[in-house]
C-alpha cells in the first residue's frame, strides 16, 4: 500500500496563476483533510470531507476550493494563488470522520512569488 | 479561542535520559488527544492516542498522561535515543467531526549521544 500520495512534491507559481493539488489514498479511508503548515504557526486545517461527496470548510479556507473527487481522491484548488499561500501543504486520511489516526502524505511545498 | 501550547524551543536531551513533553490547551474540553512525530521534509506519523476518561497511556518506550484539570498532556520518552530526535505534535479533538481537531506548533527534541 502507498498511503497517503501527494503530487507534485514542489511548485513555483506566480501571483494569480492557479493549480490544483492533487492528493489520493488506498487505505478505503472515509474522511479527508488538507492542511497547511506554516513556521510557528503549526497545522492548519484548510477543508475536509468527511465522506464522499462532503467537504466542509476548516480553520483557513480562504482561497482555496476542494473536491471529493471518488472516495480515493481529494483534490485543492487554489485559483488565483497570493504570496500569503506559500506554504507546505499536507494531505491526511482516516478511517472514520472524527479525525482520530490521521495519516499523512509526504507534502507539497508550494511557493508563491 | 481554543489554543494549543507546546515547548516553542528546541529540547536538547542526552542519550538514555527520559524526554517530557508538555501540550498545554485553554478554552477547549478535548475528547481525547493524539500525539504525532514529524521529521524534516516529511508528513506527521500519529504515534499514541488517549481518551478524557484515561490517566496514561503506554507504547513501548512511550508514555502519555492527560490531566484534564490541569488542560495539560504530557509525553514521555524513556531510554531516549539519537534516532527519536524529531518534531513532537501534540493535537487535541473534539466529539464529533464538527470539533475540528487542532494541531499544536511542536516541540523540536534533539537526542544528543
């Protein structure tokens, strides 16, 4: 089993380009997460989806979108990308939807210029 | 607001002794609290989990208490070697999947031989 898998690993994007970050899992887990880590500031969770064909809004959703793709997949969108969102980006699993046992990808390190 | 407080310095321990960690929390009755360890450049692992309605907690060389008059979590390594140097996080949740969990910032151990 893979786990968690996250592409692209690294990305340069310019102010107001978009992309999408793709993110999928082989572990039949229900729920999905994206985060953002930022120095000091700790985990932040952007969106979730709780089970397929459900996503909610986390602790910073501004700027991005999401999809529940299949249950596999989950993908962030930022559409007009800002300085403000460079970061480290991860992508988490569980089983179930009260975020116990999270299970994490290896990140995408996105920077902004 | 809810907030998470862990050591914001780096732990600097010999080889063998036995390193604490402290998650402090304000504003927030937690159902259980997860501890996780991320190295550099990579995703978090979750390592234990304990519940409201227990003490202490064992795995291995890894022992977590959670006092929750105290709003406090601490995290032990015992018999501490170079190879457990790493980022500790400590993330308390909530009951349901509406109780977003939340990640402390980390505390960086550094095992010294």
């Amino acid at each position: 089993n893979a786990g968690v898998t996250q592409t692209p690993k690294f990305q340069v994007l310019k102010t107001g380009q978009s992309m999408t970050l793709q993110c999928a899992q082989d572990m039949n887990h229900n729920s999905m997460y994206w985060y953002r880590q930022d120095p000091g500031m700790g985990l932040r969770l952007i969106y979730y989806s709780a089970s397929e064909g459900t996503t909610d809004k986390g602790e910073v959703p501004n700027g991005y979108n999401v999809s529940r793709l299949n249950k596999r997949e989950f993908s962030l969108r930022l559409e007009s990308a800002a300085p403000s969102q460079t970061s480290v980006y991860f992508c988490a699993s569980s089983e179930a939807g009260n975020q116990e046992t999270q299970y994490f990808g290896p990140g995408t390190r996105l920077l902004v210029l | 607001s809810q907030k998470i407080e862990q050591n914001s310095e780096a732990l600097n321990i010999q080889e063998g002794k036995t390193a604490t960690l402290t998650c402090n929390y304000t504003n927030y009755s937690p159902a259980y609290l997860q501890w996780y360890r991320q190295d550099p450049g990579r995703g978090p692992v979750f390592l234990l989990l304990i519940r409201e309605n227990e003490k202490e907690k064992r795995k291995e060389r890894l022992k977590v208490t959670f006092d929750t008059t105290l709003k406090q979590s601490l995290f032990h390594i015992t018999a501490s070697q170079p190879a457990d140097s790493a980022t500790y996080l400590c993330a308390p949740g909530g009951y349901s999947s509406a109780s977003k969990i939340i990640f402390g910032s980390g505390t960086r151990l550094s095992i010294r031989p």
